[in-house]
C-alpha cells in the first residue's frame, strides 16, 4: 500500500478522507508468473497498480501467440478499452513473473469518483498513463526497426527485460526469437 500510496502523493496531495475513500476500495492480490488475469471474452473489472512484476498483454493464436504490450512494477495494468466500456475484451493478459497488483472494481472506481475530489485526479492520472504507453507504442512501430525497439526497451527496463521470455520480446518487437538473438549478439 505504502509504494502505491507514494506514487499518488508525488501528484496530488491525499487527505486523510480522501486516503481512507481510496485505501478502503483498493485490494492487494498476489499472483504466480503465467497466470491469465483475462482471458479473450471476459471483462475487464478491474483498474490496477502493478507493485511488483510484469504483465504481458497478447493476442492468443494456435502457433504462436502476438505479444503487444508489457506493464512493469510502479505502472498501471488494464485491458482498458474494456475496462472503461465495460464490453468482452479481444486480447488477453498475463503474468510473467510473481506479480503484486493493488485493484480497484470498476463499481468502486466509480464510487471514489463521486465520494472523493482526489479520485477525479487519479482516475485521470491512471488514463494518461495508459494513453502515454500506448501513443509511444503505436509510435515506435510505426518509426523504429526491431532494433531500435528491443534497445529502447532494453534502456527503458534492463533489469526486466531479462525476465521476459526471448519469444515474448520477440513477438513484442515484430520478429522471429531467431532474428532477435542475431540482434542481441551484434549490440552486445
């Protein structure tokens, strides 16, 4: 709770009605690497602050599946187009490794909304944060090769990346795990 609590204050100070509306909704769920937190078809009912780990957003296919987005430690996770029209979801998300989660229900998101200022404020804090990631994403494939990508994800989370599987990042990237391991040599 403490490293959530520290994130919200560096934007917006919490009062102490404010912080008990907020901590009284928040639940801490621990989960082991590989676990699906939403399959393709479900809902997504939940907004979350990934204390620990890493979470791997991918669409299923029979052969190989296509990983599109990571969420890392002091992050929000959501499959949030889901989420915020509360309709099935298309894709599917995962744990990689021992991942903490702080969660909030959609319902109880909308009940901080309407029982505390300080909710509006994270509400958008946590949208801009998702938007950001996926406005960088869009943009880096559109402009960088499968290099640059892994170098800048490799910039970004080198501590990280080493606990993303080769076929994850490869997937991620655009690229066969081949090809991947050829660009991990020449840049090493």
């Amino acid at each position: 709770m403490q490293q959530i609590r520290q994130y919200f204050e560096k934007m917006v100070p919490f009062s102490n009605k404010d912080r008990e509306v907020f901590s009284s909704r928040l639940v801490q769920q621990s989960f082991s690497p590989k676990t699906v937190l939403l399959k393709t078809g479900q809902t997504e009912k939940y907004l979350s602050f990934i204390e620990q780990g890493v979470v791997r957003f991918f669409i299923p296919k029979e052969e190989n599946d296509v990983t599109f987005s990571f969420a890392f430690s002091n992050s929000f996770v959501s499959a949030y187009d889901s989420f915020l029209t509360q309709s099935p979801c298309t894709y599917e998300v995962e744990t990689i490794s021992e991942t903490i989660l702080w969660r909030v229900t959609w319902y109880d998101l909308q009940q901080i909304y309407q029982e505390s200022d300080m909710g509006h404020i994270i509400g958008r804090y946590a949208a801009e944060d998702l938007f950001l990631k996926k406005s960088k994403r869009e943009l880096q494939l559109l402009t960088q090769s499968a290099e640059e990508l892994y170098i800048n994800l490799l910039n970004e989370q080198p501590h990280l990346v080493q606990q993303i599987p080769l076929k994850y990042l490869a997937s991620y990237i655009g690229i066969t795990p081949q090809a991947l391991s050829r660009i991990r040599k020449r840049i090493s």
